[in-house]
C-alpha cells in the first residue's frame, strides 16, 4: 500500500510518498511559493537525482497536479499512475474539541476545519485547500486528516484547563491543545518499543525551530507544553514561550501598538531571535555565545532553564519517568544542549555517557550509562510516517 502524505502551507507543500509495505520512502519534495512569482517544485525520488520544476503555481490545486506529475514522471517518477496511490494523510493543525484522533475526511470532518480558522488562521485554511485539492486530483480516494493537536486532546481536562473564568472554555473552547503532537505521538510510542515497556512514563523534548516537551504514559498524553496555539511552553527560535499576560499589555500601552502587534511580536520576534538580536537558528546562536557574546550566551541559559524547569514538572505530573527523549533539529543533533540539559537532572539519577552522546547524531540511541535511573534517548522524529501510519489504520 502506498500513502502519499500531504502537508500544506499558506504558500508551501510539503509531501512524501511513502512505501507502507516497508515503511521507505519512494520520493519526498516540496512546492514553494505557491500564489506567489517564482514558485518551484523540487522532487527527490529515493536513489535517484534531485528533479526541480520551475513553473507557475497560482493555487494549491495546481500544486497537487504537478506533484502527481512528478510522482508519475517518465524519467523522474516512482509510480505508472495515480492509482497505485491507495489514500492520502493530511497533516491538519487544529481541530478543537471536536477531534481527539486521525479520522477519514467527509463534509463534516471539512466544516471543522474550516470551524478552526481562528484557532489555526494560518495552518487550517492551507490544510484545507490541500485536502481539497487532492479530492479534486484524485476523486474517490480516502483522504485522512491527522491532527496536531489530537495528541494533547487526550491529556486530562485538569492539564487542559486554564485558571480563566469557565464561560470561555464554553463559547470559545478555551483550553489547552499542545501542538507538535504528531511527532509526540510517533517519539513517545518509539520510546515505548525501545523500552520494551507498554505503559512506559516517557517526556518528549521536541527541540526544533518550534519547541515543545510532553509527558506520557504508554504513548498517551499527560501534559504537553503548548496551549491554546504553540505560543506556550519552552523558549523558541522566534516564539517567547511562556509569559505573563500582563507583559502584552504593558508594552502594548507604552510602545503604543495592538494586541495583534504584540502578539506578532510574540510568535516571530522572540525566543532566542530577540533575546540575541542576531539569529533564530541555534547553531548561530551558539555559534556567537562561543565567540563572547554574552546575549546569546544568557539566551541558551534561559533556554535550558526552561527545558530542565519543565522535565521536573513532568517528572512530577508522571509521579516518575522511565525515559526521557530528545528530538528535532536541536534534539537530533546538539549533543551539547543534551549534555547541558542533562547536567540539571542529577536529582533524578540521571547519568549521561558523553561518548554515546556525542556520538548520537542525528540518529536513533541510547545515551545514558547502564547505570543511570532514567534512560535518556535521542530520536529523530517522522511526522511523515505518523501520518502515513495512521492513514493506513483507517483505510
Ligand atoms: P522546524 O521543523 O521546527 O523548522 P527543525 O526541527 O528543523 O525545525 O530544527 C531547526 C533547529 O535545529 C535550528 O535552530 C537549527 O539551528 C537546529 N539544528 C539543526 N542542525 C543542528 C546541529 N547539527 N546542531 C545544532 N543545532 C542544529
């Protein structure tokens, strides 16, 4: 069975279609610039050369096209034609309280998303021209929505709730979702396996552009750190993290901007970006720190602070942990953030082998000493097979 996995962007697409029969990956790309001058596709089929497709994008719609063309391409495709394509998964952002699982799309599954638009104004309207599109490319075959935030939607409602008066939870549905969840779902459940244990009690550090830390107990949610929209939790590569509310409001009347400014402010100008004033990108941010700069260097401080502040909360909610499991971009592949994170975690028993650390590269290992109370894990993680796993199940 094949799944073509579909993850669209205001103006981007992202897709890969993946093999289920051994879970590879036959090709992957990526539509930019779509309704934009200059779009692209760039296709990658596995083995074979890289294959870019300058050509007008205007829509969505056409994106879709030109992927099934690429997939299909004489000289460049994987596949003869668009019927060995068995569904399609989507990666949806939001489904408020309506969704706790994957589900096959229909009407009512497109009403709310479309329902969610102010919950995920930028992801949700994107996701739903990218399920339409490909109903339009290729009608008749499942689609299935997977949805970000249907990992957290199973975290217990005294996790869920903010201390804010009930009514708004009522109206507007007010609560906590957490987001990345996707890939929660896919490294916690990993961890499980490796641990051989069901009902392991596993915190995710989804360490990234975006950052997020979960706790779970056999792959189910206990907490996550992010809220209502990713904004909440762990310091980001542009996103503050947690603050006090009264912090908008001050800087709102004394810089004399908007709510909406502020909150622009919030998502793209913070995290290490505008504590640093010199980048997002960690590497850069490190980079600096070791050349003096002393803003960086306080940045990464917050930044672990922050990380190790909320392992002890989860340890805590967990009532103890088996595993704790470092993932993304800065997760994967900055064995020094590990090695610094780990350093507050001596209370717990925790013991890093720094050789197996360093040598854990964007690759799935064990890098604590046998010794240690609690396994410490690095694992990359595939949202894409998630995705495509959890088609498969309900298809
Ligand atoms: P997202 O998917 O949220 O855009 P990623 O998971 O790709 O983000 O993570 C991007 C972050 O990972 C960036 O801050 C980048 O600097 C960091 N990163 C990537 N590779 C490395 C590396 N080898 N060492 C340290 N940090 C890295």
């Amino acid at each position: 069975m094949k799944v073509l996995v579909i993850n669209c962007g205001s103006s981007s697409l992202k897709y890969q279609l993946i093999d289920m029969e051994n879970e590879s990956v036959l090709a992957k790309g990526l539509c930019e610039r779509i309704g934009i001058e200059g779009s692209a596709l760039t296709h990658k089929p596995t083995g074979k050369d890289k294959y870019v497709v300058e050509t007008a994008m205007p829509d969505h719609s056409v994106a879709v096209k030109l992927v099934l063309d690429a997939l299909m391409d004489s000289e460049h495709g994987v596949i003869e034609n668009a019927d060995e394509i068995t569904a399609i998964g989507h990666r949806v952002l939001h489904a408020g309280t309506v969704y706790s699982d994957a589900t096959l799309v229909t009407e009512d599954v497109k009403k709310v998303v479309r329902d969610c638009f102010d919950l995920g104004p930028l992801h949700n309207p994107a996701n739903l021209i990218g399920i339409e599109a490909c109903e339009e490319a290729m009608p008749g075959k499942p689609n299935v929505a997977v949805f970000d935030t249907a990992f957290g939607m199973n975290m217990p409602q005294k996790a869920a709730m903010y201390g804010i008066p009930y009514e708004y939870y009522e109206k507007y549905s007010i609560r906590r979702y957490g987001f990345h969840g996707t890939s929660h779902m896919f490294v916690s459940g990993e961890t499980c396996k490796m641990l051989g244990k069901d009902d392991a009690k596993v915190i995710v550090c989804h360490l990234g552009n975006g950052a997020s830390i979960s706790a779970s107990i056999g792959g189910k949610c206990v907490d996550t750190s992010m809220g209502l929209t990713p904004l909440e939790g762990l310091i980001m590569g542009t996103r503050s993290g947690d603050v006090d509310p009264a912090v908008v409001q001050f800087i709102c009347n004394h810089e004399n901007i908007s709510v909406d400014e502020m909150l622009t402010i919030l998502n793209k100008k913070s995290g290490l970006l505008g504590m640093t004033g010199i980048s997002s990108d960690f590497r850069d941010v490190r980079k600096a720190s070791e050349e003096g700069n002393e803003r960086a260097a306080l940045a990464l401080d917050a930044y672990r602070y922050r990380v190790a502040k909320y392992i002890g909360s989860y340890v805590a909610a967990l009532n103890g942990v088996d595993a704790i499991t470092f993932t993304a971009g800065v997760g994967e592949n900055s064995w020094e953030m590990r090695s610094e994170i780990c350093e507050y975690l001596g209370y717990l028993g925790v013991e890093v082998d720094e050789e197996k650390n360093k040598a854990a590269i964007g690759e799935q290992a064990v890098i604590s000493t046998p010794d240690s109370k609690v396994k410490i894990i690095v694992l990359p993680t595939n949202e894409e097979l998630a995705i495509a796993r959890e088609t498969v199940k309900l298809v």
